[in-house]
C-alpha cells in the first residue's frame, strides 16, 4: 500500500518483545506481526489498539498513513 509506514518494529524492541511475545499478547500469529512489520498488512482497529496497548506507544507512532 502507498503511503502506509508502519514503526511496529521499532517500538515492539523498545518494549524488549519478540514478534512471538507480541504475537501472544495480541492473540494473532507470529506471522502477522511479520507481515505487520514489514508493511504488507493493514491491521483492523482492534488489532491496532491491541497492539499499541501491548508495546505502550500511541497508535499514530506505530501506523502512519503519508
């Protein structure tokens, strides 16, 4: 997707997570947050508040749309 920067990786490290630890707290598989961290997949509302939750970092950090 054009525009979409997502600083998931980033933060998930300052929180001393691994994907699998994040995954775990998220309830998704570990496969998702790679995909997440990558920038290939858009996560639901749900799943971005979980995540943003789970590392302590505001939503607006994590995903930005440019």
């Amino acid at each position: 997707m054009d525009g979409f920067v997502c600083n998931l990786k980033k933060y998930r490290q300052l929180a001393g997570m691994t994907q699998e630890e994040l995954a775990f707290h998220v309830h998704v598989r570990r496969e998702t947050i790679i995909r997440l961290e990558a920038g290939k997949y858009n996560p639901s509302l749900k799943l971005a508040i979980e995540i943003s939750r789970a590392v302590r970092a505001p939503i607006e950090s994590l995903f930005e749309f440019e």
